[in-house]
C-alpha cells in the first residue's frame, strides 16, 4: 500500500490549523459564519461547486463535484464543544500544537481533523487520477454539537439533491489496540431535566426535620429509574427495541475483546454489571441506557454551609437503539415518575433529540470499505453494527435511504469534547489513505 505524500501531509496539518484557529462552539453561538465560509473556501479550493445554505440556526455547507458513476456523500459537522475548563489544557485550545507525535486543538478530532482528512484524500485523489472518479457530496452542520436540531428538516428539505449511493460518516478511527473500527449507525438521544422545588428560598438546614430537601426527592427519583447494573426499569422501556438480526449477533460476537484496554485508559476497576468479551459489546452497542450528567442544587463550596436548599434540578441523557422513539421515551418516563409518586418532579425535554440509525451490514458498501481498511492497515478490521454514540444520521439512512458508516482518525484516548483533545498523526495519516482506496473502490479503479 503506498504512503501518504509529503505536500498532501503538510495540506492537512495546514489546513486543520486554519480551522482549529476559529472557536467555532456552537453552544455559545461563536466564529460560526467564519467557520461555515472557510470550509465553504475549502471546497472551493477542491473544484466542487459549494454553497451556504441557512437554516434556522447556523448554516449548512453542501458542496458537490466529480464525474458521473456512483456517488459519495460525506457528512460532517464545522462546530465544536466548548474548551472549558481553559486551565486543564497544556496548550491554546485553538491553536494547533504538534507535539509527542500528536495534534493538539479543539476540533483537532471532532470534527476539524475529520473533515480535514476527507478534503486531503480529495486532493490526493484528484493528483493520482486526475479527476475525481466519482461524484461527490458533502453535508457539513454547525450545529452537531447542540444536537443538530435543524439538520433533519434540511435534509427533507433537499432530500432529492442529497440523493447518493453511500455515505461516509463524519468520524472513526481505530480501537484501544490500534485495529481499523467501521461502524454502521449510530444511538440515539434525547436529553432531560428533572427539576424539583420544595420552598420558597433556602432554608437553615435544621428544617431539614420537617421540610422536605429537594435534593433527597431527585436522588430518589433518578435512583428509581435503573438497577445497580444499569437496566432501565421504566415499564415498556424496552418493548419497541428491534431485535438483532443474526448477521449483528454474529458481528457482536466477533468484536475483539478490548476490555482490559478500555479499564486502563479509561482509569476503570470494572464495568457495569461485571461484562466483557460478546456480553460487553452487546451491553454497549446494542442495549439503551439512561445516564445522569449531572445533579446540581445547594451548597458545594469549600466547607461547610448548613443550608437545606430550595430547589435543585437533574441533567439526564437516554441513549436509544433502533426502533426506539425519543417521544414515547419521554412519555414512559413520565408516567414511570407519576407511577412511583413523584408527581413533584419537573420534567423538561431538552432540545436535542436524535432518532436511533442502523444500515444494513450486508450492504456492498460495508464490504467495500472493510476491504479498503484490510488493504490500508493489513489487519482485519473491527465493525460494529452501530457505534455507541448519538448523531443525525437517521436522515440519512430512512429518508435518502443510503448505506452509511463511520470511517475516521480518532481513538479512544483522542479526549474528544475534553481538555487536550488530539489525534495522532500517524492515525491521521492512515485515515486519509482508507477514505483514499474505499473511494477508488467504490468507483471501480
């Protein structure tokens, strides 16, 4: 297999940093119209024709080029997580720092580096044959990181224009041990607060006697939600999970058993429930979960305050796997609150909310992009039936239709939507060489 050039090393290093410079964080609404023209710039320089495309919230860069035959879309996303906390970080966030065989920046994974490796395998491409032999699309949001809320209606909205053969998807990489992963859909999500309030202020914490403490009324409530090794215990929380067919049992069961891998990095005694090997892959693919992001209220300075607090409130994410609702999950958990008696508790649906996706492993897609990673890498890759995070890729797959997975230069130490996130640069390297062959196969050269 050849190696990557020199000059089109340098393009991509180059071109991350022009991106990583702009602090594109989509929570806090900053450099989105910047960020959105220089990757629309970034096309251009390809020779696709590109456009900015309003939604209701931050703009859309669609692009498109190539020949006639078959066609690739990519989706990808421009905007980032914020760098908080700033103190943890060895280096500026958004300047991209070389060092110990890594690139340093926010985005530098997720999702500035991947984009970056889609445009350097273009211009490869493009060098080598002389033309793109293919056609090509790209989907790129500014607003993946806040749960992309207007991406669905963009894409019914242009469904005949995104219209593609496959779709590569917008990250990847390798596993803890260094083996190519594909994927081939994702979870999905809906957020929630519970909020509980029993006063009209704070009180002095020996009314704790006979005031109810709103802190002890969410505990209770989210402790009531899942058993100590994480089921769901919301009644018909699980009756609209579809079940696995048996190509995905058997690709469960052949995933690698990267457990004491993960414990390491991760800083980990165990998992959940004692799982490994096939039980901890299924456990993590292919079941939903509820999670708490957070628990907040009261006192939590230095010391000691002696107050019992007024109010308090949950932050709470529900991942969900095919053929799961966000709106019924919703709906159960209300009525799973009422039921227990906890009529006192606010619920609030946040607003991100992603429908679980799932492509067909069958697909001749799939196969041809686990030949390219068996060429690139010369192991066997590792593929998952969907991968364990949540993103909009339902569109994709239930209203274009198209075959879509997941191709890319993370790993799990990557600390993607943490201080220092990184990619290495020989993951970088390799991940443009498999986007490189998986399209010279798919175009048939």
């Amino acid at each position: 297999m050849s190696t990557l050039p020199t000059h089109v090393m340098n393009y991509a290093k180059d071109t991350l940093a022009r991106l990583v410079a702009l602090p594109t964080v989509s929570a806090e609404q900053r450099a989105i119209p910047e960020t959105a023209l220089l990757v629309k710039e970034l096309l251009e320089e390809l020779g696709l024709r590109a456009e900015i495309h309003p939604t209701a919230g931050a703009p859309v860069v669609y692009a498109e080029g190539g020949s006639d035959g078959p066609t690739m879309l990519f989706y990808n996303h421009y905007d980032v997580q914020p760098a908080d906390p700033l103190e943890r970080w060895e280096s500026d966030p958004f300047t991209l720092t070389e060092r110990d065989g890594k690139l340093f920046g926010r985005g530098a994974n997720d999702d500035k580096g991947e984009i970056v490796a889609r445009l350097a395998a273009l211009r490869w491409l493009m060098e080598e044959h002389g033309r793109l032999p293919l056609k090509v699309k790209f989907v790129i949001e500014g607003e993946e990181e806040i749960g992309g809320p207007n991406l669905e209606h963009y894409v019914l909205e242009h469904q005949s224009r995104l219209r593609a053969d496959a779709v590569i998807w917008e990250a990847g990489g390798v596993d803890a041990v260094g083996r190519p992963l594909v994927y081939c859909g994702l979870k999905g999500i809906v957020g929630l607060e519970l909020r509980c309030k029993t006063a009209a202020y704070d009180l002095h914490s020996s009314l704790g006697a006979i005031v109810q403490n709103p802190l002890y009324r969410l505990a209770a409530a989210v402790a009531s939600l899942r058993d100590r090794e994480g089921r769901v215990l919301v009644r018909g929380f699980y009756d609209a999970v579809r079940p696995l067919t048996e190509l995905e049992e058997e690709t469960l069961g052949r995933i690698p058993d990267e457990s004491p891998a993960l414990k390491k990095e991760y800083g980990l005694s165990g998992f959940l429930g004692g799982v490994s090997g096939p039980a901890l892959y299924k456990k993590y693919l292919a079941e939903p979960v509820i999670n708490i992001n957070g628990i907040h209220g009261g006192y939590g300075g230095p010391g000691s305050k002696t107050v019992l607090p007024a109010e308090g409130f949950v932050k709470m994410d529900i991942r969900l796997v095919p053929d799961q609702e966000p709106r019924q999950i919703v709906d159960l958990v209300k009525a799973h609150l009422l039921e227990h008696g906890f009529d006192d508790i606010e619920v609030i649906e946040l607003e991100f909310g992603e429908r679980p996706a799932r492509s067909d492993l069958a697909s001749p897609w799939v196969k041809t992009a686990i030949e390219a990673c068996r060429e690139v890498y010369g192991q066997e890759p590792v593929v998952w039936p969907n991968f364990a995070g949540s993103g909009p890729m339902y569109p994709f797959t239930n209203v274009i239709g198209a075959p879509v997975l997941g191709l890319g230069i993370g790993y799990p130490g990557s600390k993607i939507h943490s201080p220092n996130e990184h990619i290495v640069i020989g993951h970088l390297e390799s991940g443009i060489l498999v986007i490189k062959r998986a399209l010279e196969k798919f175009a048939g050269i």
